[in-house]
C-alpha cells in the first residue's frame, strides 16, 4: 500500500469517523427519522428504540446502566452540565468545588464562571508526572466541598489520574465525583463503579463516533441530581431538553461497542506505535524530553519537546504530518500551553513541543514515514537556530539577560 | 492557519542563513526576543568602513513568520548604507510577506534586529576609536541585548 498523504496524528483533537459507524448511522437520516420523543406513532417508536439501545452501548463501555446517559451535544456540553448542574443544585449544601490546573477549559471556565458567582474553587496543582497526587485531593476538602472535578486523561500529555484513589477520597468527603472521561474512554479500561464515579462527561468524535453528540453519566443509585440547565420540552428525564439527534446517538452507540470491544487489542496496537514512534526519533535527535509520565499515559499519545526549535516553525515543516504544537505563538499573550506550564515544564521547552496523537488508522508505515521527516526537519531548524548554536558553544541560555516582550 | 506563499517560500529556502564572527570590528550582532516568548532572532550585519552593510547573516528560533521576517531582512538590508537599513519598518515586511495581525510581532523582531545588529556595530567602533577595548565585557553573552518592545 502507498502512503497517502496528509498523515493524521491528532486523534486528541479529534477522529474519523470509524465507517462501520457510518454505515449504522445512514438508515437514521432518512428511513428512520422520527423523532424519539414521538409517542403516538412508530416513526417516534422505531427512533426512541435505536436511542436506548445506544444508551446501553454507551452505558456498558463505562460500566453502567443505559438509563444512566444523558445525552448532550458534546463534552464541553456535558462538563457545563455537571459542574453548574451540581453547583447550583448543591449552592444551599456548600459553595466549594476542586478541580486540577490541567483539566480542560471546559472544566476551567466554567468553573471560573462560578468563581464569579460566589463559588470558591480550589485549582490543584499537578506533580511533575502530570498527575494528580490524591492526597492533595483529601487535604483540598472542606466541609463545604460540593464538587470534586477531576479528569481520567490529559489530552496534551495524555497523563492517566489515579481515579480509583481519587473517588474513594471524594465519596469518603462526601462530595460529588465528576469525572471528565472525554480523552480515556474507549482507550483504557474505565468503569464508573469502581472509581466511584458520579458524573462523567464523554464525547464520541474521539472515539471514532461522529461530532456533536456527546452525554453525561448521571449516577442513579444513589440517585445524583444537578439542576437542567438547558430549559424546554423536560427530554433526558429533565436534565437536557432538546429534540434528540438520533443519528448520531445511533453512531456514538455503534462506536462505543466498537470500542468496548476492540480496546484490548487497539490499545496494544496503538502502544507498539507509540513506542515505535518514541523510539524512533529519541535514538536519532539528541535534546528531547517527554513531557508527562510514561507509565500512566494513553498509549496513543506522544509529547515530546525538541530544545532549541520552536514548536510552530516545526509544524510548518510537518505539513504533511497533522500534530499540534504546546507552543502558542498566535495567540495574543504568547503564553505557551497551561497544561505543560503547570507539569513544570519551563517556558523556553513549552515552545518547542509536539503532540502526537496515533489513533485507529495509523499504520507502522505512516510511522516511520513521520520518524524520518522529524528527524530531518529538526536536523534543519536546529542549523538555522542560535539557541542551538549558543548551546553547542558552551554558552548558558539561562545566563544571557533576555529582553522579554 | 494558513502561511503566505512569500512565508513558506523563505521558511523552506531560508536566505543568508549563519554566522559572522561577533569579535569582527566590521560585525554588528542584534539578538532580540526571548526563548520563553518562543522567539529569537539573531541578525548579523558585516558593513565595510563607508558604511555599507556588505553581507549580511542570521538564525532564527520561531515559527515560520519570525523565520520568514528575519530571512528577508538579511536579504533587503545587503547593499544598503546604514542609514537606509535603519529606515526599514516592520510595516514593510508586514506588506512584503503578507503577515496576518497575529504575526506582526515577528516583523518587529526583525526591525528591532537589524537596529541592534546596527548599534551593535556602532557602539564597537566608538571604543574602538576611544582606545584598546575593555576586556571583553559580557563573554557569556556575547552578543548585544536589544529591548524589543512589543
């Protein structure tokens, strides 16, 4: 088979859609297009039984009960969700909430959002891993701790929490667990039972399901409740109301039984070309350093900085790979990625990073094809860099009296 | 986001790329920006005794715009006396390279390089008309510092 291409190598950001899900998805846009919440005809019937059939999909790649999903429009969706759902719900009960400083920023900003509401919210620092120490976890919880918000995996440094550890404190505080799974479900074993979880935010166009559809687990024994906050027709038992998109519920559904199924020998799969990948390059350039642990990782991610190149002018040179870069060069305050500042990665090295993300379709040949093109392009940028050549001769970066800007 | 055609082109084919002996009383050095705002450029200038920048020489850490930026500065300010070379805006390269408002930044490094690596070569032919230079202040450094205001 010939290479084709562009390369994907950004599964973090998102995932094609698995054509096996295609295929489940296409009856729903035209023969069977009711609309679930019909009741007096089998247009609504035939689509509310294709909606809880993908409820039981969902449900059962996380360990729990069909009638556990609420469905969304996504994860960003499902975090608002939980988080102002258990805030408001909870305000006469407490007013605290914990969370990490390198959860999302659909987690960070709504929880900033609260902040301006009265809420006090407590923003964990991670260890140098990237993970989240539990203790700090138990030593953040007060009595007026309503929420704890902590996600199963990093979607820069692909970092795995300890969530087991992590929910027995929390329940032990007596406070709800909202878990943001978005990154490491479908990817490593999760089940909301055992980590003691009572909300979790999913989404399927990183599971290979389409984009635009996502749920929120809600814990049913015992009974979670959060307060709606989209207002309307009383769907999803009153948590989210909304005409159902049943086309894509039916495609999330099909993508997680997939990836129920399939996760043992993909996640070996994805893990030899992680390593293929690591390796590759780190015994041909000198200067990288992984950025989060090794051991608690996604096995399909890959973050790897490359002194004295600059993350973007990297990209460029990738064009035919699909990366991201933890370095922000774009943005309006320069500031490179959060995540990577809060892991205790020092700005100079935040620019110069690369995430890989290797998903389903990769293949060992697209591999070695991205091995050799980064291995030249920082061969090159690194002739054209004078970090590169001050460091080579002897001369400390850190002692030069650099003019910020 | 997309790069001009003008950006890849320098990016891919950097001009002038190098270096010039800093300790060359005919070499002014400009070395702007910072590794942790992720860009520095260091810009050469080797300009003869009337005042004409004969060749010029750079290295780039940044992204392709701040690469581009510094690539064409070399090649607009060869030929030029120091007065013209000092009249180039950040406006210019800008217009040339079709930066978009997020990549002005890089343009501004490359304007406040040219006018180090000019200061540079000035402040070197000052002491070296006052006397003997002192010995080597800032080895480490080794090259000039600019304030690059943006």
């Amino acid at each position: 088979m010939t290479l084709k291409l562009p390369i994907y190598m950004d599964n973090h950001a998102t995932t094609p859609v698995d054509p096996r899900v295609v295929e489940a998805m296409l009856p729903y846009f035209t023969e069977i297009f009711g609309n679930a919440a019909s009741r007096s005809h089998s247009f609504g019937w035939t689509a509310e039984k294709a909606v809880e059939a993908a409820r039981d999909q969902v449900g059962a790649l996380i360990g729990a009960s069909g009638k556990e999903i609420v469905w969304t429009s996504g994860a960003t969706e499902s975090d608002n969700l939980a988080i102002k759902g258990v805030a408001e719900f909870n305000k006469d009960r407490g007013n605290h909430i914990i969370t990490a400083q390198t959860e999302h920023k659909a987690v960070l900003d709504t929880c900033k959002r609260l902040e301006k509401e009265g809420f006090d919210v407590t923003y964990l620092p991670v260890e140098q891993d990237g993970r989240v120490n539990p203790e700090t976890v138990r030593a953040a919880m007060t009595d007026k701790t309503i929420l704890v918000s902590i996600m199963l995996a990093n979607n820069e440094i692909g970092t795995v929490n300890p969530i087991e550890e992590i929910g027995a404190i929390v329940k032990k505080g007596g406070a709800i667990f909202h878990v943001d799974a978005v990154q490491g479900v479908g990817k490593i074993p999760f089940d909301v039972n055992a980590a003691r979880v009572d909300l979790a935010s999913l989404s399927a166009h990183k599971m290979y399901g389409p984009k635009g559809i996502g749920a929120l687990y809600v814990r049913r024994k015992p009974r979670v409740r959060i307060t709606a906050q989209i207002d309307g027709g009383g769907h999803e038992r009153g948590m989210r109301s909304g005409t159902l998109n049943v086309p894509s519920i039916v495609g999330f559904g099909k993508a997680a039984e997939l990836s129920r199924t399939e996760m043992a020998s993909e996640a070996k799969r994805l893990f030899a070309l992680r390593e293929r990948l690591r390796e590759g390059i780190q015994s041909r350039v000198t200067d990288t350093y992984i950025n989060g642990s090794m051991e608690h990782r996604l096995p399909g991610n890959l973050n790897i900085s490359f002194a004295y190149v600059e993350g973007e002018g990297m990209l460029m040179g990738l064009k035919d790979v699909a990366v991201s870069s933890g370095s922000a060069c774009t943005s309006a305050s320069l500031e490179p990625s959060y995540v990577l500042r809060a892991v205790g990665v020092e700005e100079e090295m935040a620019h110069t990073s690369i995430r890989f993300g290797l998903g389903r379709f990769n293949t060992e040949e697209e591999v070695d094809y991205v091995i050799d093109l980064v291995v030249g392009k920082v061969k090159k940028l690194r002739e054209i860099s004078p970090l590169y050549e001050m460091a080579q001769q002897g001369i400390d970066l850190k002692s030069i009296q650099w003019a910020a800007h | 986001m997309a790069y001009s055609e003008k950006v890849i082109e320098h990016y891919e084919n950097p001009r002038n790329v190098g270096s010039f002996d800093k300790d060359d009383p005919n070499v002014g050095t400009g070395l702007v920006g910072a590794p942790a705002c992720g860009d520095v450029m260091k810009l050469q200038l080797k300009i003869n005794d009337q005042g004409i920048i004969e060749d010029a020489k750079f290295k780039t850490f940044g992204c392709g715009s701040a690469i581009a930026s510094s690539s064409l500065a070399t090649e607009w300010v060869k030929g030029m006396s120091i007065d013209q070379a000092m009249g180039i805006k950040n406006t210019q390269i800008v217009e040339e390279l079709n930066l978009p408002p997020v990549k002005i930044h890089c343009s501004v490094l490359a304007e406040d390089a040219i006018k180090g690596a000019i200061a540079d070569y000035k402040a070197k032919r000052q002491s070296a008309a006052a006397g003997p230079a002192p010995s080597a202040p800032q080895k480490a450094a080794g090259v000039a510092t600019q304030k690059a205001a943006t």
